[in-house]
C-alpha cells in the first residue's frame, strides 16, 4: 500500500473514530491540512471571535514548513495510535 492510500484509508477511518480529544483533533487537522495543502502560508489568521477557527489555524501553522509526506506519515501514525 501507498503512503497516499495509507493516508486516505487513515482519513475515512479518522471520521468514524469516537471520543477523539480535542488536543488530537487539533493535531489530526494540522497534519491533514499540510498534507493536503501544504504549509499555511500567508493566510490570515482569524480573528479573536473565531477561536474555534484561530485553533485550527494555530494547529496548521505549528507545523511550519513540514514535507507534505511526513505530515501524511504522522497523520497515519496517530490515526492507528486513536
């Protein structure tokens, strides 16, 4: 199997897992976002009045400039360790 197909079968078992703290929800969608987008860039970050938003934003930004493979790996990682 493909690390791409380790990924996407990681992505849909992610949406079916139960009980997922909100630190790893955090981190599962950092690591998507910069293996499927790649680094965050210069987006804007949200305002104060979004802070669901500006977490997620935070979560993606924390990984900087991280190869798009390695994020998929890590991703796959903590998708089997939930």
């Amino acid at each position: 199997m493909t690390l791409e197909e380790s990924f996407d079968a990681a992505a849909e078992k992610a949406r079916g897992i139960q009980n997922v703290s909100n630190d790893n929800k955090l981190k599962l969608y950092g690591l998507f976002k910069q293996a499927t987008q790649g680094p965050i860039g210069d987006r804007p970050r949200p305002g104060f009045f979004s802070p669901t938003e500006r977490a997620k934003y935070d979560a993606w930004a924390l990984l900087g400039d991280k190869e798009k493979e390695q994020a998929m790996e890590e991703y796959v990682t903590l998708v089997e360790s939930l």
